[in-house]
C-alpha cells in the first residue's frame, strides 16, 4: 500500500524540487527515490536536468542564492529578454523557464546573472563557462559588497582622504576595498563638497586594449575588474564600454565628470534645455544632477581644485 503524503512533505518537494537532487530529497523526506519521481510527475513539477523541462522561476531565483526580491529579480530579467513564461495550474498562475534556455539566455547576458551562490550542478550539468563565471562572481567587489554598509570611521576617513585633494577616485577605491562608483555614490549621499584628484592620463587607447575589454567584458569581468588588469580607472572603463558599444547604452547609467558638474555651476543662469544639448544629456538628467549639487560648495571646490571648466 502507497505511503500517504502528507501536506509537509509536498511542500518540501514543490520548494526544493530542482534546487537539491533527488536523492537528498528523498532521503529528508524518508521516501525512495521513485516516490519522490513519481510525485514530482503527479504534481507536475516538471525536471530540471539538460532535458530542457520547465523548472519554477521562484527555484531558479532560490537556486542563484539571491537576497533581492523575487519581483526585483524578474523585472530586471523579463527586461533583458529572459525566456521565462507563465504556467496555468487549475487557478494558480506561475513562472517558469526552460533550463536549456536559461543557460543559452545566460551566456549572452552574463553581466545580469550571479553565479557566486549558485552550487555546482544544482541546475543539472552546467555549461562550461559557468565555472569561470562563478569564480568571476566570487571576486566581484561589487557583489562582495553589495551590503556592506559604511561605518562612522569610513564616512569621517573618506572625507578626510578627499579633502587632502591627494587621493584618485581609484586610490579611494582600492583603500576602501570598494568599487569606484561605490565611492562617488557615498560621496554624494554624505553630502561632501570635495572630490578625488583627476588623474592625468591622456593615453590613447590601443586596439589591443580595446579588444581585451571587450573580450573580458563577454567573459562576464565587471568593470573594477576589467580596470586592475587594464590598469585603467573604473570610471574610464565604464565610460569606454559605452563608447565601444559594448552594451546598450540603457545599460549603463552614464556617469557624470568633474568638469561636467562645474560647467552646470559656472553655466546656472542657461536653460536646462540649452544645457542639455551642449552636454549631450537629458533635461531631467540635468534637473537632477543640479538638485544634487550643492552650488556654493562646488564653487570653494574649483578654488581649491583649479579645474578648467571649459568643455
């Protein structure tokens, strides 16, 4: 006679089904391993090997290990062409992709998916570019710290290395262990009038360094660290990868220069129309960077800088 299921163990099943393997279901459920198949068939819950069967994208998110929201994480992939569809199941509604299509997805898009928390196989048998992608993910400032908050220390050790004007925006990133963007973010939202010394590198970019970015970028390198092997600031990278069209512009948010910032204070009495067309921005981007500024300190920051504003 079949052992009843009880409700517990089909609701350990539908959340674990294509995250754990079989066997280590079974196991916690005290099941055999054609039980648990042969319940995963009744419920409709599909495989999740190289068949290309449908999984649940709540056990894809689940799989990936990641700490944003499950609404989050499907927006931002719906929007970068993620085959995901919806399944009917009497009047439940629910997501799912194809493994199969899910890996083709990834490899073309694999400055949008993290692999850090992902373990090995948890999928079923991987791509070969996974591996390195994973190890890619595991040294990736910008996921390391992506909830690292800042101490009291950091903020008072931040300003103070700014405000000696001896300190580059990738000087700062490397002391802080963070990401280049990551300092100018906190910058702002400390409200600092100071910023990093420019560094004077003019050198034309070669062709061989061209290709190496866009090699390394495919490869799914972020950008700090596609700028260590370069040797080359982050904001530079960030910048070139837009140039090149490496990726959509949408994809970056274009990030505002010293001399930009200082133009829109020694330009205050033009029209954000007008400044617009001659900074190549949008209205609104104008409208915000100019709520953000704080003009009377930009103004001591130019004294102290000697910045030409001309552009």
């Amino acid at each position: 006679m079949a052992k009843f299921w009880s409700a517990e163990e089909v609701e350990y099943l539908e959340e674990n089904w294509g995250i754990k393997s079989i066997p280590n279901i079974a196991k916690n459920i005290n099941r055999t391993v054609a039980a648990v198949k042969a319940k995963a068939i009744k419920l409709e819950l599909g495989e999740y090997n190289n068949s290309g069967i449908y999984i649940t994208f709540n056990q894809l998110v689940k799989a990936l290990g990641y700490n944003q929201s499950y609404s989050w994480i499907l927006e931002r992939y719906s929007k970068h062409g993620c085959p995901i569809k919806t399944k009917k199941k009497l009047n439940h509604a629910y997501k799912v992709i194809k493994i199969d299509e899910f890996w083709d997805w990834a490899e073309k898009n694999k400055e949008v998916v993290r692999f850090n928390k992902l373990d090995e196989n948890a999928l079923g048998k991987e791509p070969k570019w996974v591996k390195e992608k994973r190890i890619l993910d595991k040294k990736n400032l910008k996921i390391i710290n992506n909830n690292r908050i800042w101490t009291k220390e950091e903020d008072n050790l931040l300003i103070s290395k700014v405000k000696s004007y001896r300190y580059t925006w990738s000087d700062l990133a490397k002391e802080f262990n963070r990401t280049e963007p990551a300092i100018k973010k906190r910058l702002y939202k400390l409200n600092c009038p100071y910023r990093p010394i420019q560094r004077d590198n003019k050198i034309a970019w070669t062709n061989e360094e061209n290709n190496k970015l866009k090699e390394l970028f495919s490869q799914g390198y972020s950008s700090d660290q596609i700028a260590k092997i370069l040797n080359k600031s982050e904001f530079s990278i960030i910048e070139k990868i837009r140039i090149l069209k490496a990726i959509p512009d949408k994809e970056f948010k274009r990030l505002w220069t010293l001399q930009e910032e200082m133009y829109l204070f020694n330009n205050k009495n033009k029209t954000n129309e007008e400044l617009a067309i001659e900074l190549n921005r949008t209205v609104n981007a104008i409208k915000r960077k100019k709520e953000r500024l704080n003009i009377n300190l930009m103004l001591a920051m130019t004294e102290k800088q000697g910045v030409n504003v001309n552009v």
